[in-house]
C-alpha cells in the first residue's frame, strides 16, 4: 500500500527530490530525495529542474550520497551562488523514466484522485492528499458528507486499489463509519 513519490508536474514530471541549499564550494547542491530509490540518482545523465513558474532541462556532472541527502552536481553550475539561486526548486524527471514499482506499492499521483468507497459501496470521497508517516502514509480523503476522513494505508484497511478504474474500496474503523 505505501506510495511513492510526493509531486507530480506538468509535462509528466515526477519530483524525484528537492535542491536545498549548496554543499562545500564546487557547485554541488545538496538535495532530499523524495523517493524511495536514491540510487536511482547514480543512472541520472539529464533531469529537470522545476521551480515557481519556471522548467529548467539540466545535465547531471556527478552523484554522491551523504548520509540521507544526495550530492548533485549540475552542468554549468560552478559555485554556492549558482545553487543558491536554484535552491527549493524541484529535481523531476519524466513519467516514464519512474521507477517500476512493486505489486501492492503505487506513485502518489496515481492514488490521489482516487474514488474511495467502503466495502458495501458507500462512497467516501476522494483521495486529496497523502500524508507520509514513519510507519505507514495515510490517506486524506474528502467530499464526504462526514467531512475529511484519515484512512491508514495499511492492508487491514485498504482491501483493494484499482487505478485503471479509479478506485479505492475501504474498510472504514468502527469510529470513521
């Protein structure tokens, strides 16, 4: 049930992670993943940067990893100040260079959206937003009549995910009912 991922953007990008600030004096951005695959970084040749208003096409010098933070180097970006100027823009790369994931495990942007419905089929809502947590995301769903309801994206609650079809059916808590 987990999902990955958090951002997706115009044009079929996925956020992969986020420029933060400039690490030591060469131009190498310190970056938070925001994937489950940091890895993936290593195979990085070109990606986008996606800031307010603006998407940057970038070649990528050099990768490192330091400690749960990613080191980028960006072609053409030499000194602390070029990465300043970039910092909390958004470090995305094309729908279909996503990583494939496993049976049961989702992208964020495929579940919100979601047509949420309980096991009998009274609807919910809709998924709005995905709350990520140590143990396990929670989806924010809303539309219902109730107001917002909190689903654990856990397999006792979630009984089934049908992204071709829009939906998620649910086993609500006694207390969500």
């Amino acid at each position: 049930m987990r999902a990955q991922g958090p951002r997706e953007f115009p044009g079929g990008l996925l956020a992969i992670g986020q420029v933060l600030k400039p690490h030591g004096v060469r131009g190498e951005a310190k970056v938070l993943p925001e994937t489950d695959f940091p890895e993936r970084f290593f195979a990085l040749k070109r990606a986008f940067l996606v800031g307010e208003g603006w998407v940057r096409e970038v070649a990528i010098e050099g990768v490192r990893l330091h400690g749960r933070y990613v080191l980028v180097k960006f072609e053409g970006v030499e000194d602390p100040e070029g990465v300043r100027a970039l910092a909390r823009a958004w470090l995305a790369v094309p729908e279909e260079e996503a990583v494939p994931l496993p049976r049961g495990h989702y992208y964020i942007h495929q579940i919100i959206g979601l047509r949420v419905v309980t096991e009998e089929g009274r609807e919910v809502g809709r998924v709005a937003e995905v709350m990520r947590s140590p143990a396990h995301d929670i989806y924010v769903v809303r539309g219902a009549p109730e107001g917002e309801v909190l689903i654990p994206a856990v397999h006792g609650v979630v009984k089934a995910i049908d992204i071709e079809a829009g939906r998620m059916v649910v086993r609500l808590l006694p207390e969500e009912r």
